[in-house]
C-alpha cells in the first residue's frame, strides 16, 4: 500500500479527484430526482407494470424463437 501512497503524492493536484467526483455523483443524483419528481400520472404507472408486462416485442420474438 505504501508503492501506491507513495505514487500517487507525486502527482499534482490528487486531492481534487474525490472531490470532483463527488460533485459528478451528487450532480447527476439531484438531476435524477428532479427527473422523477417531474413524471406524470401516466408514465408512472406505465413505468410500474414494466417488470410485469410480458407482452412487448422482445418477449414474443424469444417465444417464436424458442418454438
């Protein structure tokens, strides 16, 4: 651990990785909530029948596939 601790002091700036990527995380976090707070009636109940909904089209080309 001691190889890695040492090589990664001799670059410059590396204390500004984690906090960048934090930054990207929580960006895109905040950006996601927003996104569902903002759905509709409609594309929320369609979005909780998808796990249970076996008739799209991919389901019907395994089935024919498979036959």
């Amino acid at each position: 651990m001691k190889i890695i601790a040492t090589a990664l002091e001799g670059i410059a700036g590396i204390e500004w990785y984690p906090i960048i990527g934090l930054f990207i995380f929580l960006i895109f976090f905040i950006i996601l909530v927003i996104r569902v707070m903002n759905l509709n009636q409609d594309d929320e109940s369609e979005y909780s029948q998808l796990p249970l909904d076996n008739s799209d089209k991919f389901m019907k080309e395994q089935k024919n596939h498979v036959n």
